[in-house]
C-alpha cells in the first residue's frame, strides 16, 4: 500500500491514517520514506484510533521514528466519522482539520443504520453511504488538499450494487483512480471480521485527471503470482452505466461478452424482467409446510436447485418446500410456467457465480401456482412464465463462462442482486431461443459445449 503512492514535489507531507490500530500503515509509509522512497523534508501524521486500549502500542510506534526521521505525529482518539464530519461541516465548537497531502487506510467494516448519528453527520457533509469503511474513504478523500493521494484496503462490494452508487459517484466526481489491486480470495485478507468478498486496495488522486488504470491480482497478501496490466478508464468505468459500476478487468483482453455484437440488448430490448423471490419465509411462516398437502403449492428454495435440475419436494431439507395458498399468500405466488431462476448468494469459494436453472411446468405435478423464495432471482414476463424456449436459451446464456466472467469483473461479493442482472447486456430475443431450442434439442450439455454455442451467436 505504501510503494502505490506516487512521487510529489518536495516540501512537507501531512498524513492521514484514519482507523490506524497499533500504526502499521503509517510505519509502512515512513519506511518508505527512510529508504528514500519519498523526497519529503518533514512529514506531519495524524493517527486516528477510537480504542483506547492500543493507543500506547500506536504511540510507541509512532515515537519510533522520531528518532531518525523529521517525524511530527498526534494520535487522535474519539470517533473519526463524527471529528471528519464537524471539521467539514465548519461546526463553531470543532477544531479544524488540516488538508492532507496523503491517506492510507484500513479503515473498519460495519454497516451503518439509516437512522443512526453516523448517517447524519455523513448527510450534512454530502455524504450518503451505508458501510463505514467508504464512510471513512469518503471522509478521508474530502480531508485531501488538491492533488492529494489516499490509498486504502477495502472490500470491494461498493463497485456495484444501488446501495453504494451514491458513494461511487462521490468518489468519481472528486478524483482520479489510478491504481486497483484486487484479492482473488474471498477469505483470507478479511476472515478474522469474516467479510465473505474479495478486497481491493484502490489508490485515488484528489482532483486528479482521470487517465488510464494500473489493474494488478494476486490470490493473497502473499502477493506470489503478482499479475500486473494497465487499462483505459472507459474499460473501467462504461460510459453508458447509468449505474457507474466500477470494473476491475484482470486481462488486456477483452473476453467473449465484450467481443460479441449480438450481446448488447437490456432485458427490456427482449421483453423480460427480473425480480427477487417475493416469498420472504419468516414473514408468511404460519402459512408454510415441511411437505405438500392440500391447499399447498410448491415453495422454491435455492436447495431444490443443483444446477439445471431442480429436486422437489426435497426430503431432509431444512427448509419447507410447499406453501399454503389463500388469501394472504395469493399475492406472492406466480403462475405455474417457465421461468428462469438464479440463485442471489453462492457459497464462499464456488467456483461460479452466476447459476442459473430452467423450472419447467411439469415439475410439480399439475400445481396451478408456485412460490420463489426471496434468495432466488427470477426471470419473467409481467409475473408470468416465459416462452419454454426463451427460459432455456436464457439459462444456458447465463451459464457460460463468458458471463461468470464477465460478472465477476464488476461484482466481488458473494451476491447476484436482480439489479445487476437488469443491467447485464444480453443476446436478442431470436438468438437467446435458438440457444433454448439447441438446448432442448440436447441430451446433456457440457460447459465446453454451451461456451462453444455462445461464440457461434450472430444477431
């Protein structure tokens, strides 16, 4: 993190570790320093650390280098969100913070509650977000003086998603990213706060022009299989993502979904639309069922799904598989058709991450209405099935290595939202049921077989 900052003119550096624990960020830094790696002649660091019980090992590192460096440092104690968020509002009874020329951050992972005081401190200072680490990125990037660089290790879930647009758009409108190095592993450089995604440390310009972005991967902090490239913005940032989805690409190569001119419709172009399951279980528990009995219609869980088939009722599952249908169910249930369904969470190293499966009208022996549960998401027409083949073409369109790939390059959690598969690109109507009709024309399917199929598509 330290080696990500870049080179500025001589002079003095004040720097900022906010959520500094016992100082190892701000080491790293004036190590670099001392080993000539910056031409600072003074460096001013401000630590913010809120738990008392590590200040004497934070200010003893600090004190280190006092020593042999030209070193001022304050240890700052309090909550950093609600100090950041005085000093930039211009409270009368707050001591003002400095600008910054540098950040470097780990900062700490929680949510934060729409009606907390975080959230409103952060609202009077133009920030709205709902974790504190990009509370604390946000903050962080206000507190730089213009051409100041903030580095910081984060979880990567504010690259996509409609909770973090608000903050992508904060930071994008305010600097430049310059270089992003991505995690591979979903469990390791966080496991001990047992944060399930990948984790990036992203470094930004205040007031930068934005230019081309150094990407660079590696599995772990072990950093043994370091791959590096270099990427135009617009292959970072599509210019038409009315979302501002930030991707992180992890080859020069643009993959089968970029080169592929048939990919380029939105659901609406096709006529389909995506929803969550509208079955939130513990809401309508009195009206579940272990196994189907009269009154009852099927229930689908994400357990009754192995890739294409689906297994039910399921004996052994820990969750219901039928739901009673009456006057207060009516509304959640769809008619029974076909539908394309894609799980919302794969497990914590799966090797995919978008598993899609086809139901089928004759699944369910005769049963007139279904139920999806709210981890599935679900393909449909106006909450009716689709075409058995546009349900087919849909899934194996999904399915392809191309498109897990492609995903992964803007989403690193473990969760396939309805939203973003509403703003994937997707083949024409047409070409998605030639796909179907090639499918169930196919007595068994192998992955090389569907990745084939993609790449011989025209429109």
């Amino acid at each position: 993190m330290a080696g990500l900052f870049r080179q500025t003119t001589p002079g003095s550096c004040r720097l900022l570790d906010a959520g500094a624990g016992i100082g190892s960020l701000t080491a790293a830094f004036l190590e670099r320093w001392a080993s000539g790696g910056f031409n600072f002649l003074r460096v001013e660091a401000d630590a913010f650390e809120i738990d008392e019980c590590l200040y004497p090992y934070l200010t003893q590192t600090l004190e280190e280098y006092k020593q042999h460096l030209n070193v001022v440092s304050t240890v700052r104690g309090g909550d950093f969100v609600e100090i950041a968020a005085r000093s930039l509002h211009g409270n009368l009874f707050a001591k003002a913070l400095p600008k910054y020329t540098h950040a470097i951050l780990n900062p700490p992972y929680k949510k934060i509650r729409s009606n907390s005081t975080h959230r409103a401190a952060l609202r009077r200072v133009g920030i709205e977000t709902v974790n504190l680490y990009s509370a604390f990125v946000a903050l962080s990037l206000s507190l730089l003086d213009d051409c100041g660089q903030l580095v910081a290790i984060i979880p990567r879930s504010f690259c996509n998603g409609p909770y973090y647009r608000p903050f992508r758009e904060f930071v994008l409108e305010r600097a430049a990213i310059r270089h992003m190095h991505l995690f591979d592993s979903r469990n390791r450089t966080f496991k001990e706060d047992s944060v399930l995604q990948e984790n990036i440390i992203i470094m930004i310009e205040r007031g930068g022009r934005q230019g081309e972005v150094t990407v660079s991967t590696s599995t772990d902090d072990g950093f043994a299989d370091l791959v590096t490239h270099t990427h135009p913005f617009d292959r970072i940032v599509f210019p038409d993502n009315p979302e501002r989805f930030i991707h992180v690409p992890i080859s020069t190569e643009m993959n089968t979904i970029e080169l592929l001119e048939v990919v380029r419709y939105s659901l609406a172009d096709i006529g389909i639309m995506v929803s969550t399951g509208p079955v939130v279980d513990f809401r309508l528990k009195d009206h579940l069922r272990d196994m189907p009995e009269p009154g009852t219609v099927p229930l689908l869980y994400p357990g009754h799904f192995s890739r294409e088939r689906i297994v039910w009722p399921k004996t052994g599952m820990k969750k219901p598989n039928v739901i009673h249908r009456n006057a207060e169910t009516e509304r959640w249930l769809y008619p029974t058709g076909y539908y394309c369904v894609v799980r919302r969470f794969s497990s914590k190293e799966e090797n995919r991450r978008i598993v899609a499966s086809v139901v089928q009208t004759g699944d369910f022996a005769g049963a007139e209405m279904l139920g999806f549960e709210n981890h599935l998401n679900v393909f449909h027409v106006g909450k009716r099935g689709l075409p058995e083949a546009l349900a087919h073409g849909l899934a194996v369109f999904l399915n392809t290595t191309a498109v897990d790939e492609n995903f992964r390059r803007f989403n690193g959690h473990t969760q396939v939202n309805a939203t973003d598969l509403k703003l994937m690109r997707y083949p024409s109507r047409e070409a998605l049921i030639t796909l179907g009709e090639w499918a169930m024309s196919c007595c068994e399917r192998t992955q090389a077989m569907i990745d084939k199929k993609l790449e011989g598509l025209t429109a």
